[in-house]
C-alpha cells in the first residue's frame, strides 16, 4: 500500500497516470518510448528509476534502522531528485520539462 500511494503520486509526472502500480504494467506501459531521447521518455525513466530506489530505501530504513518517513516525504525526495537531474541534463526545451523543473 504504501508503494501504491507513492506511485500514484508521481506517475502523472511521468506521463503515466493512467499506468497501474504493478511493475509489470509500468513497464508495459513505458517501452513504447524508451527507445527516444524525447523529454517525455527521459522524464518518465528517471520518475520510475528514482521511484523505485527511494521506496527500495524507504523498505531498508523501516526494516533494519526503525525509520519510517511519510508518503508525502518519500514523494518529495523523488520530485527532488528528478527535478536535479534534469537540470543538469541538455534537452531540447519543453513544456513537460519545464513544469518540473519549475514545480
């Protein structure tokens, strides 16, 4: 559940949100446009990497540190992350872009 509220959070930022929280589906759901170096799929592969690692580690902190933080943390480290990294990347100018590194 907590992985499913974390999604559902972020995958309009990924130009998923009609995408289910099951791996699989996202997945499905991305290799359409992986293969491009468009805004779109650039956005969506770092939205789904930085998801999965910040859960990854939200698990690791719960089970052997006793550290829980709040879904609404975990989001904002993931929109965080991303907005970094695509500041420091060179892509062409658009609107997908923009609004988050704006946001």
């Amino acid at each position: 559940p907590f992985s499913q509220q974390v999604w559902n959070q972020v995958k309009g930022v990924a130009g998923l949100a009609s995408s289910n929280a099951s791996i699989y589906d996202i997945i499905d759901d991305i290799i359409p446009f992986a293969a491009r170096k468009s805004s779109k799929s650039v956005i969506a592969k770092l939205v789904v990497a930085a998801t999965s690692y910040f859960i990854w580690q939200e698990r690791n902190g719960r089970l052997f540190k006793n550290m829980k933080r709040t879904v609404n943390q975990v989001v904002e480290c993931i929109m965080n992350t991303v907005r970094l990294k695509l500041m420091s990347c060179r892509l062409k100018k658009s609107r997908s872009a923009c609004d988050i590194v704006k946001a």
